[in-house]
C-alpha cells in the first residue's frame, strides 16, 4: 500500500523546517510527500509571492530530495477543503494512505476542519512539534501520529527578515530557492513601480531585469550574495533618466567627491548618483550594494565580487544588442568573472580612443589592479 504525506501550507517562501519535516515523514515510512501550497488568502499582503511563485519554489525546494514532490493539487478549485483534498487523492490514488503532515500549533482547530469526521476517517494526521506547542495531544476520533525531529526553529518571517538585512538566508533557504527568490525581486519593495514613477523607460526597465537576472546568476556561480546583486541591479540605472544638471544638483546636495571628469559626463555620473539617491531617499545602507551601484559604469581599484558581478552583469544581460566581444565576455564571465571585467573594460577604452575621446582614468586604474591580480592568480 502506498503511504502518501501531505504537506500544505502558504509556502511564502518555502524554508528549511518545512523540508525537515517532508524528510522526517519520508524516513517515517512515506513513499513520497506532496509540498502543497494553498491558494493565496483574499487579504494577502502585497509584498507576498504569487500561487504560481510559491509552487516554483516547492519544486526547487523538492528537486534536491527524492520522495519529494510539488503538487498544485491545493491550487484547484475544487480543493477548498483539506478534506477535499484528500478525497481527490483517493480517487487518483485508489488504496493510498494518506498523511496529512500538520503543526503540532494546528491540534487544537482539528475538530474545527471543514466535515472533520469524514476527513478524520479518510487520513491520519502526522505532527511536527513545535516549541511551545505539545505535539502529544489527543483529538477525538483522529489518528495521530507525532514525527520524531526537533521543534521546527524556522519560520518564513524570519526568512523574510533575513532577505530584508541584504542576506541569503544561507542556513534557512535552499540556495536554488534563494537564487529564485533574488532573481524575481520578492519580498524586496516594488523597485520596478519605484523607477517607472521616476520615468524609466520601458526599455531601460528590460534593461534593469536583465541585469538583475544575469547579475543573481553571476552571483550565485561566484560565491556573492545573491540578494544584494539583485537589490544593486534593480537600483543600478535609476539615475539614468535624469539631464546632467539634475545629476550635477544631486551629487552637490549629498557632497560627493568625485573628480571633474566624472562630474561634467552623464555616463560616467549616473552611477555614483544613483548609488546616493539609494542612500538618501530609499534607506539603502548596505555599504557593498552601494558600492556596486556607484561604480557599475567606471569601475573602480579594489572590485568586490559583487562590483564586478554588476559591472559585468550591465554589459552582458541578455537585452543588449550584439556589439564587438559580447559572446566572448558573456562566455568568459561564467568562469572568469575578472577576467570577462578586465575585458569588457579594454574594449572600452579601444573603443572611446577610436571616438577620439579621453579614457576614463579611474577606470585606467581598475584595469590595472584587475591585470595585476590576474597575473597573482
Ligand atoms: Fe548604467
Ligand atoms: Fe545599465
């Protein structure tokens, strides 16, 4: 007979607790568990991902562990019910018997379940414990059975309030789920409403996506935070729109100290502007996504992962139209992120001397700190 455990739940985001406890119901004699993600709430808050987001994420979740499985089965209409649920997969899996895997929090509203009697004779209930909760209650008429593991710690708040200080949440994530998280911008602010109010183009908005993609990818093959490659790329060009004398105003009003060359090209400004406009008006405080932001254009001496994961991310997000060593540095960058930085630099620098121009000294100077520790390495 096949034992099948459910596990539903809001997902949002899926976390480390929720896996122990599928992996517990599997070691305790399930053949496989279904990561179930309910329909989302009429009150739900704008920050929280979509149905379709949070059953992404339980298959990604799922994907590392064989037994799991995402299902939508608690996304149809038909499943309002828990017992609803359960009927259906009777009749999908005639014999089966099935585990609904609940919160030892949950015990106490049992009794309260749309036609309780009926779904207490159509499943068992299997409990995680919880701190605080006693998992050995009793239910009248429900087949209880208590997983061995530890009190599940995590929560998806405290997710959400790791993502919030700029973090991965290494230890309460899959790091598939986090890259998942970081490339799609949620729980982050709305960034996109943020900069189509300040008049981004739709374009520069493609443009900015495309960045942030490529740059949460880089990120995660070169060991920087994800989270923060995506918050930069999303603020990286937010300045972008704004005429040379707006830049001027605001690199005056926040004192910025950046030599003349810089302060009379808007190519070379747009940086370091918005980099002070994340800082002054949108609360950004993070020192390493600031620095990414102000020097995504020019570079700069001492490159963290993270500047060169933008750097190189603004260059060769999948929106740019071909232009002279593209693919090379798009090939490079997924293995040789200073070496694809180092090149993208010099072929603009051959570039603006062919335009007659001066080269951008600062970025003379990253080229020549990148080269000497290439050379180290
Ligand atoms: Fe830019
Ligand atoms: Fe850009």
């Amino acid at each position: 007979m096949q034992t099948i455990g459910v596990l539903g739940g809001m997902f949002d985001p899926i976390h480390t607790g929720h896996i122990r406890a599928a992996l517990a119901a599997l070691d305790n004699g399930a053949d496989r568990v279904l990561l179930a993600p309910c329909q989302t709430p009429a009150h739900r808050p704008s920050a929280a991902a979509s149905a379709q987001q949070r059953l992404d994420m339980c298959r990604l979740a799922a994907q590392a562990h064989p037994g799991l499985e995402a299902s939508d089965i608690e996304l149809r209409e038909e499943t309002c019910y828990a017992v609803d649920t359960v009927r259906l997969l009777k009749r999908q899996y005639p014999g089966a018997r099935i585990c609904w895997i609940v919160g030892a929090d949950k015990l106490a509203t049992l009794p309260h379940w749309h036609k309780a009697g009926e779904l207490f004779s159509l499943c068992e209930f299997w409990v995680c414990p919880r701190p605080g909760e006693d998992a050995h209650g009793s239910v009248p008429g429900a087949q209880l059975r208590v997983l061995p593991l530890p009190p599940m710690q995590a929560s998806s708040g405290m997710v959400i309030s790791a993502l919030h200080a700029f973090s991965d949440a290494e230890t309460l994530l899959p790091h598939d789920v986090a890259r998942y998280i970081a490339a799609n911008g949620l729980y982050q602010p709305d960034y996109a409403a943020f900069l189509a109010a300040r008049g981004m183009s739709e374009s520069r908005l493609a443009h900015t996506l495309g960045v942030r993609e490529t740059a949460v990818a880089l990120a995660s093959w070169h060991g920087a935070c994800m989270q923060r490659a995506s918050v930069a790329a999303m603020l990286h060009d937010l300045a972008k729109p704004l005429p040379l004398s707006e830049m001027q105003k605001i690199a005056r009003k926040y004192a910025l100290t950046l030599p003349d060359d810089m302060l009379q090209d808007a190519n070379l400004l747009h940086g370091p502007v918005a980099a002070a406009i994340a800082q002054h008006e949108m609360n950004v405080q993070d020192a390493e996504i600031l620095s990414a932001i102000a020097c995504h254009t020019t570079g700069k001496p001492g490159m963290s992962t993270l500047d060169q994961v933008l750097f190189i991310a603004d260059a060769i997000e999948p929106n740019r139209r071909d232009y002279p060593g593209l693919s090379e540095m798009r090939a490079l960058a997924a293995h040789n992120l200073k070496g694809a930085v180092l090149l993208s630099m010099q072929r603009t620098r051959e570039y603006v001397l062919s335009q007659g121009h001066r080269f951008c000294p600062l970025t003379e100077s990253a080229m020549l700190d990148l080269a000497n520790k290439e050379e180290l390495s």
